[in-house]
C-alpha cells in the first residue's frame, strides 16, 4: 500500500514523503490517526500543495527554534541535590527536573526533546543538548551542587561529638 504522509512518522518519513508500507499498518495505524493518506492522483496534486504549505511552516519553525537558542545558550541552571561521599547524588537530575526549571526560568520546553543521554547522578557542570528543531540543536550548562546544608550539619555533628569528651573531661576535672 502507498500512502503519502501528513506528518513526521518515526523511522518511516517525513511530512510529505509517498512511502510504501504493509497494508494492515496503513490500515490500522497510519490512516486511523490522520498521519497519513492513500497516493491516489488527487491525493498527489493535494500533497504538492501541502509540501509548499510545510517549506514555509518549515522554515519559520526552523527561524524561530534559531531564536531560541540564542535565548538559551547563556543559560546556567543550577540545582542543589544531597549528596554522599565523592559527590554521588542520592537522587539524580532528570531531563523532567531541566524542563522544569526552564520553565520557571519562561521557557516551555518539552521534556522529551532534551537529550541527556542518562541522568545526572554526580556533581559538577554538565553540557545538555536540547534538541528544538531537525538541524537546531541548544546547548545549556548545568551545574549540580552539593547540599551545603547536609555538609553544614555534618560538620556541626562531628565537631559536637569531639567538644563533648573535652567538655566532660574538664567538668571533671573541676569538681
């Protein structure tokens, strides 16, 4: 079966193509969901005019996915996180948790176009792609930090553990 594709499709085409496909695909996913639609001559005269439609949509999408990353590459988003011995993170920071902080920041960027390969589970500064457009692609630094706070209180625990042998010792040797 010919079909000729309304949209994007993962692994098949782009928006635009005539791709040939098994029957019970086009049948039952492609032509179901508007993703695509048979290539019969009035369809291909339709198509024609559609790829004309989608080189302009294309092209202002591409122009405006340039413009935001010129927005975003400055960006540093920074995120305190717990953490243990030798700056291992007892969670990790996700692409959701990036998306959200983008967010706050007045970016709506969806989760799934930022392109961490695995989440961030130590600390230190990272580069992570997001990727807004077929050949435009942002950059942005994230830096993950240590919970001061848990250090703070560590610190304060020990050095309190060590005051107390001292200050019995010279309660002691008072009375």
């Amino acid at each position: 079966m010919e079909v000729i594709l309304k949209e994007d499709v993962v692994n098949l085409g782009h928006r635009g193509d005539v791709v040939k496909v098994a029957d019970g695909y086009g049948r039952n996913f492609l032509l179901p969901r508007k993703l695509a639609m048979q290539a019969t001559l009035a369809n291909k005269v339709v198509v024609e005019q559609m790829k004309n439609a989608a080189a302009r949509r294309s092209a202002t999408e591409k122009a405006q996915a340039e413009e935001l990353v010129a927005k975003l590459e400055p960006i540093v988003l920074s995120f305190t996180r717990k953490s243990g011995e030798g700056g291992h993170l007892f969670g990790s920071v996700t692409s959701a948790d990036i998306a959200a902080e983008l967010a706050t920041k007045g970016f709506e960027i969806d989760r799934r176009k930022i392109q961490a390969e695995e989440p961030l589970k130590t600390v230190g500064d990272f580069s992570v792609a997001i990727k807004l457009y077929r050949e435009v692609t942002a950059h942005v630094t994230v830096k993950v930090v240590a919970d001061a706070v848990e250090e703070v209180a560590a610190e304060a625990t020990t050095e309190a553990a060590a005051a107390e042998p001292v200050a019995a010792a010279e309660t002691a040797v008072t009375e």
